[in-house]
C-alpha cells in the first residue's frame, strides 16, 4: 500500500485537473466513504450504472428514481452523476472538504465505480492524504471549495499544481506570476508590479477575505469598524463610523471578490442598506470593477457613494501597509523599491 501511494504521489506532476467532490453530510458514511474510498453521488438511483456511458442513460434512470421532481432538477442531478462516474479521468485530483474534522482530503481519483452498501453508484479515489489543514490553501482555493455543488471542477489559479505542491508538505506556492526580465523603463516596471500585486492580492484577499481587508484599512482611516460574519449580509459586509462608539459618519460597506463586475442590481442594495441604517456615506468595492451603467454614476454619487475597484484596494493598501495588523502583512509581505 505505501509503495502504490508513492508511486500515486509521483505521477502528480501529470495531473491535469481537479475536482471538489463533497461527501456525505453524515460522519458514519464520510468515514465509510474515507475508508473504503467509494465517494458517491447520491441522485436517489440504486444500482450500477458502470455501463451506462451516455448522460441520457443515466438520466433515464435518475428521471425513474425521482419521478416527482422537475425535469430541470432531473437533468441536474443526472448530469453530476454523470460527471462523477465517467467525465473525470483516472489520475485527475479529488478533493474533499471534511465536515468532521474541518481538514481536507486528497487523493486520485481511480478509473473504476462501484456501488456502496446501499446501492448506490459512485466513483473509486485512492485518498493520499486526510488531514490536510485548511489554513495550507489560499483563500482563492478554499473560496471555490465553498461551491454549492456536490461535484465541480476546481480549474482556476493553478490549482492542480498548487494542491500537488501541497500535497508534497509544502505551503500553497499560490498562482504562477509572470516571469522573465523586468523591464528597464521605469513606467513599464511601475506597471508590471502593480499587476503583480493586484494579481497576488486577488488570490489572497479573495472571498470574505478581502472583506476584513476592508475593515482593516478603514480602522486605519480611523473608522470604529463591525465585520459582518461570512454568509448572507443583506446588504451590508461592514457597518464602520467614526467617534467614540462608532455613531458619527456612518458608513455602509458592500464588498464584492473575484471576477464579477458590480451591477445596478448591487448599487441599488447598498443604498437601501444606508437608507435603512441612516448611514450618511457608502462604500461599494468590487474586484471585478463596475458596469458602465453604475460607473457612470460614481461622479453623481460622489459624496454618497464611493467605488473601490481592485486599483483603488490595491493603492490604499499599500499606502496603509505599515499600519495594518501584522497578520495581514505576512499574508501579503511587501517590501518598499525606489525606481531611478
């Protein structure tokens, strides 16, 4: 076993995608799933579906299990079985976000299926580790894990490579930058290292995240600050004001991470959001930038409302970074450059 394990572990570099693969919410049939290294899709069939190679033979026999649910519904379930049992290739990654310890585990996914004890169809993974922390992926990588599905393909920012980089008992290396030659124009070389720092801070500060940037900077500004916790915020991602408790200048925060632009739809909330907590000023940051629609408005809204986009974040943390926690500055360390 640990001489298949290694040689498993060897082939990684090869690997060319990865999958999240959620197990069962309870902690007997995770650990069945750990131990026995049959990870399923339950999709209400009970039976071997090893033959049945097209998505309409499995949607046959999903619509047969389930023949109250809509056909959307049908086809979804359907199409995450089918995904799970034939799509993925043998060697392609799994991984697996652990309910009862909070870790994650990784393996290889097997060319084989099988069924479990109660029938139903799933894949073979040869787990290769189950204890990964948490807190050795990046939060880009942990943010995708948070995906509804039960099965989908973490493609995005290198992962394959940095889980194998993982994997080996090394930190999460994060996406691989541009490299070669600086340029020698000291403009171009501006340039190139604010991309640089934009792109690094978009896989560090991605999710809720980037969020408690946020709040950090603006206690910087000298703002009391309240960070609401991840999950629905209904419009708000941080309530911040200035005085003694927090009641003068009031200021509603709406936070958007990844590659979304911020539409009307998202302008509109935040400004209910300050209607309703009275607040006098908005802050809506997006990463992924604005619509021409809600950016055409900034200029109308520039004593209600302020739009960061990445550029923005980017430049008020680096003029805030000496004064930010320690905690923040060894997630993204910087080091000042003078440019001749």
């Amino acid at each position: 076993m640990a001489q298949l394990e290694k040689s498993a572990a060897t082939g990684l570099s090869k690997l060319r995608r990865v999958w999240m693969v959620r197990l069962d919410r309870t902690a007997a049939a995770e650990a069945q799933a750990l131990e026995t290294g049959l990870v399923v899709f339950d999709a209400g069939v009970r039976a071997d579906l090893s033959d049945h190679l097209e998505f309409a033979d499995i949607l046959e026999e999903v619509a047969e299990a389930n023949p109250g649910e809509s056909l959307l519904r049908q086809e979804a379930s359907a199409r995450q079985l089918h995904l799970l049992l034939h799509d993925i290739q043998a060697g392609d990654l799994a991984i697996s976000p652990l309910r009862t310890s909070g870790r994650l585990a990784v393996g290889v996914f097997r060319g084989d299926t099988g069924v479990d004890r109660d029938g139903r169809p799933g894949r073979m993974v040869q787990w290769l580790r189950k204890d990964v922390p948490r807190n050795q992926l990046m939060h880009d990588l942990l943010y995708s894990l948070g995906a509804k599905q039960k099965v989908c393909e973490i493609a995005r920012n290198d992962a394959a490579r940095r889980i194998e980089a993982v994997l080996g008992g090394n930190t999460d290396p994060g996406p691989e930058g541009a490299g070669g030659l600086l340029p020698d124009d000291p403009d171009e070389l501006e340039s190139l290292l604010r991309q640089r720092i934009m792109s690094r801070m978009g896989v560090v500060f991605s999710g809720h995240a980037l969020a408690d940037l946020i709040g950090e900077i603006l206690k910087v500004r000298g703002y009391q600050v309240r960070v609401s916790p991840p999950g629905p915020d209904g419009g708000v991602d941080i309530y911040a004001g200035k005085g003694d408790l927090g009641g003068d200048s009031r200021l509603i925060v709406q936070v958007k991470s990844g590659d979304q632009t911020a539409g009307h739809e998202i302008l509109q909330r935040l400004e209910g959001a300050m209607r309703a907590a009275k607040a006098q000023q908005g802050l809506l940051v997006s990463w992924g930038g604005f619509t021409r629609q809600v950016a055409a408005r900034s200029e109308q809204l520039w004593y209600e409302v302020r739009m960061w986009s990445a550029a923005d974040v980017m430049d008020e943390f680096v003029d805030c970074y000496d004064r930010l926690p320690l905690h923040i500055r060894d997630t993204m360390p910087l080091r000042k450059a003078w440019i001749a």
